[in-house]
C-alpha cells in the first residue's frame, strides 16, 4: 500500500511540473530572482554546518587512532590534514557558486 502511495505522489509531482513552467512573466519583470540571496545563505549554512561535523568526527578519529598507537602518528597526520582539506573544500566549493550566481 505503501509503495502505491509513493507512486502515485511521484506521479501527482510530474504532472505539476509543467504547471510550474509557466511562470515566465515574473522572472521577465525582475521579480524573479528575489530568492536566490535566501537559498545561497541557506546553502551555505548547511554546508558551514556539515563541514563543521565532518571536521569534529575527523579530529576525534584522529586523537583515538594516535592514542591508540602513538607510533603511527606520521601517518595519522597525513590522512586527518588531507582529509580536512577536501572537507574544507565543500565548503569553499559553496561559497564560489554563490559568488558566481548571485553576483
């Protein structure tokens, strides 16, 4: 019943898209981009937050792994700073796409 149910809300959500496109007058008129400030600072509030729990998982990892064993620090230190670094880069991935569509 369950599986019915999503199907038909999945079809209910296609046939209301083309419903949608006919929205060209506003965006023509310059009322149309007045939400892409608001979803840029949702999007990157979302982004600053994940990456902020990927970090904080990634350093605890790090700190039990070298408690653990401690003459594997080189190692742990290579993988938790490069680690970091692509973490870091989904937020700064956010950040150009705002920069490039909201400018």
């Amino acid at each position: 019943m369950k599986s019915k149910l999503f199907f038909l809300a999945l079809a209910l959500m296609f046939c209301a898209v083309p419903m949608f496109a006919q929205g060209g007058g506003a965006a023509a008129a310059g009322g149309g981009n007045i939400w892409v400030p608001v979803t840029a600072g949702f999007a990157m509030a979302i982004a600053s937050g994940l990456c902020a729990l990927a970090q904080g998982n990634a350093i605890k990892a790090a700190a039990e792994g070298i408690a653990r064993n401690p003459s594997a620090f080189p190692s742990i230190r290579f993988a938790l700073i490069f680690g970091l670094a692509l973490i870091e880069s989904l937020a700064l991935y956010v950040l150009v796409i705002i920069f490039v569509k909201v400018v």
